[in-house]
C-alpha cells in the first residue's frame, strides 16, 4: 500500500534527504521519509546486488530513515546487512533518500 521514490543517486546528508522527500512534487507531492520498518519491508536478500527491489535503483547500500535519535543522529537502514542502526545525520558517504507515500 505504498509508493516509493528513490532519491538522486549520490552520498545525500540527513538533512539534504529529509529536503528532497519534503519537496517532492512527482505525481502531486505529498512525500516524507520512510520509516525503519517501511525500510526494512524493501529488503529481499534474493534481489542482487543491493538487497532491493531493482524498481528502486541506486549504488548506495545505506538509506536513511525519517526517524530521529536525539538531535545530531538518525536512523537508517543497511541493504548489505538487512538491519538498522543510526549514526551522525551529517554523515553521508555511501547513503542515499527514498521518499514513499500512502498509495493513491
């Protein structure tokens, strides 16, 4: 029941992920960043080479999520390992933004 978007396929900071999904206008708007758990329902271990839907294409392996943890990190989600964990939300070395919706 949901709509995916995968964001510009570069090293993208928290800040400059959580931008892009805001200001998404792709089929009348209405974007956010996914959850941990929305993330971690794209992962397929069969789907090489990043674990992912080949629907949603990128060369990163990390996706950030919206979800915070206090105020300097946030949360994302490892495609190679199929888990979560946070770091610094300025980091952005190989870690890339998606953006979904309820389906319309």
């Amino acid at each position: 029941g949901l709509e995916w978007v995968a964001g510009p396929d570069r090293d993208t900071t928290y800040s400059e992920a959580n931008d892009w999904a805001k200001k998404l206008e792709v089929a009348g708007g209405g974007w956010r960043m996914p959850t941990r758990k929305e993330l971690r329902s794209l992962y397929r271990i069969e789907y090489k080479p990043r674990n992912l839907t080949p629907l949603l294409e990128t060369s990163g392996w990390l996706v950030w999520s919206g979800q915070t943890k206090g105020w300097k990190s946030a949360w994302l989600f490892h495609f190679y390992r199929g888990t979560a964990s946070s770091d610094y939300r300025k980091m952005n070395e190989n870690i890339r933004g998606f953006a979904v919706r309820a389906r319309r």
